[in-house]
C-alpha cells in the first residue's frame, strides 16, 4: 500500500512527461526529428472527419479534460495472463 501511495503522490507530478510519450514518443527511444510526432491525426467516427492537431495543443486538451488513475489522465491495467508482470496504459483518443 506504501507503493500505491507513492505513485498516487508522484505521477500527477509526470503526468505531461507520460503523455508526451504515449501519444507522441517523447523521450522515448530514436531519432527526435523522425520518431517524436509533432502532430495526432484522429478520425471522428460521429462525424467521418480527420482532424488533425498539433500534439502540444493536443495533449494539453487530454490533460485538462481526461481524468485517469493514480493522478494522471490514463487507466492502467493487466495483460492478459501477465498480471505481475507488464501493465498496459489507456489513454483516451480525443
């Protein structure tokens, strides 16, 4: 339980840091220039449109209008048939 009050204490903290990299590789592995997006492209199934935004205005949208777990604006869960072992994160496509 101490663990669980720590990252309840903490990622609120790296929320932005967590959801540049989800969304857009941030800090994540590769070239910046080529690997990091600078944009999300999303398709609007209500209204058949293709929207697309820059990912700064983007994941400032997602922060202040998706409330996740733990502080942050993702939900966190098992794999199937690897609970203690990986986690996978869900973020929400606006």
């Amino acid at each position: 339980m101490l663990f669980l009050k720590i990252m309840e204490n903490e990622l609120p903290n790296l929320n932005k840091k967590l959801a540049q990299w989800a969304y857009a590789g941030i800090g994540g592995y590769g070239d910046p220039k080529i690997h990091w997006a600078k944009y999300m492209v999303v398709f609007k199934n209500e209204t058949k449109e293709i929207e697309m935004e820059k990912m700064d205005t983007y994941i400032k949208n997602i922060l202040q209008n998706t409330k996740g777990q733990m502080g942050t604006s993702f939900q966190w869960t098992y794999p199937s048939k690897k609970k203690g072992k990986s986690i996978q994160l869900k973020g929400k496509i606006v």
